[in-house]
C-alpha cells in the first residue's frame, strides 16, 4: 500500500508542477499551489481558477489523529468551490463540496487502517494578496466516510492554508498600472 502512496503521490505532484508551469507561461486564469495544516495534520492542496466565481482544488491530507479516539489518516480529495468577493476582489468567501478517498485508521488504539472515501463539504476565507503572488486562507472542512455505513470523519476539519499564485490574478487590480 504504501508504494501505490508513493507513486500517487509523485504522480499528482508532477501533474500540478506541469499545469503550474504552463499557466505561468502562458497567463492562463491563476493557479495557486500551497499547503493547508491543520490541528491534527498538514497536507498540500492545489487550486485552479475556471473563472472569478469557480474553482477546483486537490488536496492531499495526513493527519495525526484527534484526540478524540480517531488514528492516522492520508486522504486525496477533489473540491469545487464557488467565490464571492466580500471587501473588494482581494478578499473573498468561498463554499462548495466534493469528495475524498484514502487510508484511516478509524480507532487508534487497534491499529487497522481502512481504506475509505467519503464526501466534503467547505466554507472558508481567502485573502489574495495584490502586489505578490500568495493568498491565505481559513476553513472548516467537515466529512463523511462510507465505511461501515456512514461515520463523521474528525481529521483536518479546520485547516490555514497559504498558496503561491501562478499565472496572475485577473479580479485583483495592480496598483501600480492605474486600471480598475
């Protein structure tokens, strides 16, 4: 199992890496790639904008534990995301759903790890930042996993994230040139 991890992993870092440097080359709507920590855990995430308003981000998540009772966790999960601008283009709430799969270990304390997919919901908070290509981010993502029946998933729920932003940002105005 933890070969198919490696090789998934590697997999997706390299498809990102590839879609970044093509949107920086040719200014395409922006692309941001980051990390997310959390309480419990950290995990690397990237984000591509269709337009102002949607947008699609991977995430792959490890996690700890809670304290809760709940073990060791890697997750991959796919997000799409609806924006609205709050205080001009640069801040912005964002919402939306999807879906993830991966290895928990649902009891620390027996050791087994299952493998699991489930659905996300997301509401978060994200400042992008005009004269630089970062943004930072805030959100609680709550989950359910298919296991058994239905479990509530307590790992990376409440995540910080930071982002670079590739390919400029067309809604954020540079105050340098003068244009809205």
């Amino acid at each position: 199992m933890n070969k198919i991890k490696k090789v998934l992993t590697y997999t997706l870092t390299g498809i990102l890496l590839s879609a970044s440097a093509i949107a920086q080359e040719n200014l395409v709507a922006p692309f941001g790639l980051g990390v997310r920590v959390s309480p419990d855990g950290a995990g690397v995430n990237a984000r591509y904008f269709f337009n102002d308003k949607i947008n699609i981000e991977g995430q792959i998540n490890t996690s700890g534990g809670t304290r809760g009772g709940s073990g060791k966790s890697t997750m991959y999960g796919v997000l799409l995301q609806y924006n609205m601008m709050i205080a001009g283009p640069e801040l912005r709430f964002y919402m939306g759903g999807g879906f993830h799969a991966g290895m928990w270990q649902k009891d620390k304390d027996k050791g087994q790890y299952l493998g699991t997919n489930g659905l996300d919901g997301v509401a978060g908070v994200e400042y992008t930042f005009a004269r630089v290509p970062f943004s930072i981010s805030i959100d609680v993502k709550p989950s359910l996993n298919y296991i058994s029946g239905v479990t509530y998933f307590p790992n990376n729920n409440l995540g910080f994230g930071i982002r670079y932003i590739f390919g400029g940002w067309a809604s954020v105005p540079d105050p340098k040139d003068g244009r809205e």
